[in-house]
C-alpha cells in the first residue's frame, strides 16, 4: 500500500517540476 503512495506522491512531484518554469515565468510576468 505504501507502494502506491509513493508512486503518487513521486508523479506529483514530476509534475510540479515540470510545472515550476512556465509558473515562475508567470510570476515574473505579473510582478513586472
């Protein structure tokens, strides 16, 4: 069962790295 959880939080985590550029791109576009 951790198993699963772990794999869950692992694609979470691929995805917000995958993520975090183009959000930092958008935060830069809002402060400026």
């Amino acid at each position: 069962h951790g198993n699963l959880i772990a794999r869950q939080m692992l694609d979470v985590a691929v995805r917000v790295e995958s993520i975090r550029p183009f959000a930092c791109n958008q935060m830069v576009n809002i402060i400026h």
